[in-house]
C-alpha cells in the first residue's frame, strides 16, 4: 500500500514539475518586448522589419533545436533533458541580462 502512495506522489511531481517547465515556454517571450525598442535602434530596424526578424529567429531557433531534442529525449532520460534544457535556457537568459549592448 506504501508503495502505491509512493508511485502517486512521484506522478504528482513530475506533473507539477512538467507544468512548471512548460509554464516557463510562456514566460519567455515576454520577457523580450521591453527589450524590442533598444534591438529596432541598435539594428536600424522599424515596424515590419523588426517584427520580420524577431519572429523569424525565434522560430528558428525552436525548429533547430526541437527535432534534435525530440530525438533525444527518445535515447536518455527525459527528466535530465528536462534538467539540462532548463538550466542552459536559465543560464541563457542570465547571459542576456548581463550583456552591456547587443551588437
């Protein structure tokens, strides 16, 4: 009967932590509109252009990086690709905040 308890709690975990993660797929792009105006007046980009590129590279960089990963995640344990693709996207991130120009 412990056991059974045991195995719902893991379930319960892991489903919390997989919402967790993919609450953050949400987060992200919103963390880069406050940065638009300062990339458009770096880049000389306006309206459309700018629209053009930041949808273009963000899309890109799912598309290169999502059939490599779901091939992956067929191979190894899910939860250290979960781990490793969280902590290199946290560190990203990081790296972001801490550039001085982004040219």
């Amino acid at each position: 009967m412990a056991r059974i308890a045991e195995t719902e709690g893991q379930r319960r975990t892991t489903l919390f932590l997989c919402a967790v993660l993919h609450a953050f797929t949400h987060l992200y792009p919103t963390v880069l509109p406050p940065l638009y105006y300062q990339i458009a007046r770096d880049l000389e980009l306006s309206g459309v252009w700018l629209a053009t590129l930041l949808v273009s590279a963000q899309s890109l960089a799912y598309c290169l990086a999502g059939l490599p990963l779901g091939l992956l995640a067929d191979r190894v344990s899910r939860k250290w690709l979960m781990f490793w693709g969280l902590a290199i996207n946290g560190a990203a991130f990081v790296a972001l905040g801490l550039a001085p120009s982004y040219t």
